[in-house]
C-alpha cells in the first residue's frame, strides 16, 4: 500500500508539472481564433444519425471567433476574453401552416455578436499535445450586426444593459491543442430561461445549445 501511494503521488507530481512547464512554454499572452457550426439540437451527437438531425435541427448555423488568451504566470491557468459571431437559421411557418391547412414556412438568418469572458486550465505534454477545460459568462453585445457594423456605441449600450438588465449566458468548453492547432466542443446555457405559459405548463424559450469548433492560436 505504501509503494502503491508513493507512485500515486509520483504521477500526481510529474502531471502537474508537467501542465505547470506547458503553460510557461506557451509564454504569458496568446492570440487565435476559430470557426466551427452551432446547433440547437437536444444533445451532441455521437452516430452519423444524430449529426445529421443536428444539422437540420432548428438555430443550426455557424460560429466563429477571435481571442486573445493571458496566461498566469507559473500555473497551468489563463484567461481568456473572446469576441463571437454567429450565424443561424430558423424556419417561421406560415399562418396556413399554423392553421393546418399549408407546410410553407419562411426561413430566416440571425446573428449575434457576443463576448465570452472565459477562465481555463490547460494540461499537456509541453507545448505539442495539451487538453484544455474552460467556462465562463457571455456578454451580448450587438445582435443583427457583422463585426464591420460595431460602433462604440454597441459596446457602450451593451456595458449599460449590463448594469441596468443584465441577460448574460454562460457556456463551458474542452478542447485538444496540437502544436499550433487547436479542436474544442462546447455548451451553451443560460442562467435565468425566458418562460412562456401554454395550457398551465411553463416552457423556456432559451434554448440551449453547443458548438463545434476548429482553429490556431499563436
């Protein structure tokens, strides 16, 4: 038993220094970004089937973003603030297809452009493989808008809604790092749900989601 918790501690030890050499590899500040699709489908996937339901599954679209990561100093974690865009789809039906009569329905486009404020912990072999865990708040700061339309004034309302209204959601990721490239698969949720009542039952108008994601960091 004594041996058995020798070598315990032994790789308890070689892990976390490890993480701890990795992270001062990776140096104090980092920069990246990443692209990927988002769905609102009930759970990732995990068989062909399932991705495509996800593909097809109502407030599917795509995701991308830029980062900038500040790693502390000495231990295996950072912090990370993320400008996010995103893309998606949903189908409106038609007032003959709300009545029963018809199956049109319209399609629109919406996008989001928000601020996840993120706190990670990054583990690995130095600098070539690491797995990465993070979680954090996001911030909405303007919707309907491309990253070319932000104003000062988005930026502005969206710190004045925070203090007055705050609507903040959160998410929750992990990742893999391969030398400069890096894969991470995330879930979206919310603190507080919008409710609406039907026939006596509360159903939450917030629905949740997760993100696939591919990118670099430099």
């Amino acid at each position: 038993m004594k041996k058995f918790l020798l070598a315990i501690v032994a790789i308890t030890t070689l892990s976390v220094g490890s993480a701890v050499a990795g992270n001062n590899l990776l140096g104090l500040f980092n920069v990246g970004g990443r692209i990927g699709i988002i769905s609102s489908s009930e759970g990732i996937p995990t068989t062909s089937d399932g991705v495509k339901d996800a593909i097809k599954a109502e407030g599917t679209g795509w995701t991308g973003n830029v980062f900038a990561r500040i790693n502390i100093p000495k231990l295996p974690l950072y912090i990370q603030p993320e400008l996010q865009y995103t893309n998606t789809t949903i189908n409106i039906p038609s007032i003959d297809d709300i009545v029963g009569g018809g199956k049109e329905q319209t399609t629109e486009s919406h996008k989001y452009i928000d601020l996840p404020l993120l706190v990670g912990a990054e583990f690995g072999l130095g600098s070539l493989v690491s797995v990465r865990i993070n979680v954090g708040p996001v911030f909405p700061i303007a919707s309907e808008k491309g990253f070319k339309d932000l104003g000062k004034e988005d930026f502005e309302d969206a710190w004045n809604s925070l203090k007055t209204d705050p609507k903040m959601t959160w998410t929750a990721g992990l990742g893999v790092k391969v030398l400069s490239l890096i894969a991470e698969i995330r879930y979206n949720g919310n603190f507080n749900g919008d409710t609406v009542s039907v026939d006596n039952v509360s159903v939450n108008t917030e629905r949740t989601s997760w993100n696939l994601s591919l990118g670099v960091m430099f």
